[in-house]
C-alpha cells in the first residue's frame, strides 16, 4: 500500500493520510521543504516544460518531420504552410508533398489541397511512380509492355499493376508466357551484371 501501481487511483483517504506525513516530516526536519511535489510545484514544471525546446525539430520513423510549438507539437509541412498563408488551416485542407518525400520540407515541394483527401489521394494516384532513384518507371522498362503507360505502378515482369491484374483474371496462360519470358531479377543481380 502507498506504492505507485498503474491503473490504481489512490482513494482521497489515502492522499490526506500521505499529506499529513509529508507534513509531520517537514517539522521533524526529516525532510527539506520543497523536495517533493506539491500541485504548484507540478503547475510550475509543467509550464517550464511547455515553453521547453520551442522551435525545436524532431524526425519521427514514419519519416514525417515536427516541430514543436507553443501549442504542441506540429506537423512541420503543415507549420511551414499557414506561416506561408498567414493563417490556421482549415480542416479540410491538406498539404501534399510534392515529390513524395515527407521530410522534404522545402514550401516549393508543398502545395495545399482544398478538396479534401479524395482531391489529395488523386494527386498521388496520377502521380507517376519512379524506380529508386533513377527516374525509371522500372529497372528495365520505360512503361508498362502491354498497355505503354506509366500512370500505374510496375508491378513486375514489365507490367503495370492494372494490366497484371486484368491478366491474372482473363488470360492466365499469357501471363504464365509472360513470366517464363521475362526472369524477374533482384537489383542485386542487376548491379552484378554491370
């Protein structure tokens, strides 16, 4: 009893009795004044807490940048943009990174989105998807083999995702023929060739 267990709310009984020996202590010169927490003394580390490390950025491992503020803690691109506007966001208003890189901060890689999400998850659906690094759509095709377009993801063998899929529903011995013909490689076998 009197140990801290989570989950348990100390009845007031409790409290009162712990006061009272904190007291009692305090007169006896068992303890200084000042060396535990009294409710000013937690209002005032909290509001020294508060006011601590603002302006300060962290990184987080979904790869989304904060900042922390006076109010909290911010998403850093959503900061950058009403400093930009000069006003709050409203609710429905989303900013989009423009290369896709969430810690890519820089407000000309930021647009804002009035349409909600539907508007921002269409920007991402049209946005066409590089391999790595080098700009490809894929490691060895410029486009999707069968339909020529790069609006949907490579999903292997030098096909879109869309068309793998119609493939897969109608025509599955073409696909079978597709992937005989076309040996899906790792990248690590594709750097050992050069």
């Amino acid at each position: 009893m009197g140990r801290f267990q989570p989950g348990r709310t100390v009845p007031q009984e409790e409290r009162d009795r712990n006061r009272l020996v904190m007291k009692r202590n305090i007169e006896l010169g068992l303890i200084k004044p000042g060396t535990y927490w009294t409710p000013e003394s937690i209002a005032k580390h909290r509001e020294t807490m508060k006011n601590k490390n603002i302006g300060k950025l962290y990184n987080t491992a979904s790869g989304y940048v904060f900042i922390k503020t006076a109010e909290g803690f911010e998403r850093y691109h959503r900061y950058l943009m009403e400093q930009q506007l000069g006003r709050k966001l409203l609710p429905g208003e989303i900013v989009h990174h423009i290369d896709g890189k969430k810690s890519n901060n820089d407000i000309s890689n930021l647009v804002l989105v009035s349409g909600g999400n539907s508007e921002h998850l269409r920007l991402h659906r049209h946005t066409p998807l590089p391999f790595a690094k080098t700009g490809q759509w894929s490691v060895h095709h410029d486009c999707c083999v069968i339909c020529g377009k790069t609006d949907s993801p490579h999903n292997g063998r030098g096909v879109c995702g869309r068309c793998y899929l119609r493939l897969w529903k109608t025509e599955p011995e073409r696909l079978q023929q597709l992937k005989a013909s076309h040996p899906n490689t790792s990248p690590k076998q594709v750097n050992n060739r050069k």
